[in-house]
C-alpha cells in the first residue's frame, strides 16, 4: 500500500470512484450523485480537465479525464 501523498488536503476533495477498491458501489448517497461524507478522493492538482487523484481508503494514484473545464 502506498503511503498517503504529501500534497494530500480534505479541503481539496473530488467525488469520483476509486477504479481500485470502489468502496462507493453500494452507498445509497452515491449512487444518487450527491456528496458523500465517506466516499470522497484527494484531489492533488489538476491540469484543465485532467483530475490527479488519491483514494483515502486503498491509497490508491490515478488520473482522470472528466470532460469538463478547460481541455
């Protein structure tokens, strides 16, 4: 398990699923598009559209592309 990154803040915070662990596919808020106050990701930086990200749970880095903002 990686250790949690540095640049890691709860103030900066996305609402995406992990593609590790989903540990968001059977709560009720998610899956009704609202804010989770467990199932949230570090939002690390961004570049336009593109999401660095860090699941608090697995630990887990990933990027993502979400069609919105500045491409």
């Amino acid at each position: 398990m990686l250790p949690l990154d540095p640049s890691a803040d709860m103030g900066r915070r996305a609402w995406v699923t992990c593609p590790r662990c989903e540990d968001d596919r059977d709560c009720g808020t998610c899956l009704a598009g609202r804010n989770c106050r467990d199932h949230w990701r570090y939002l690390l930086s961004n570049s336009g559209n593109l999401l660095h990200l860090q699941c608090p749970n697995c630990t887990h880095l990933w990027s993502e592309q979400t069609g919105f903002g500045a491409g």
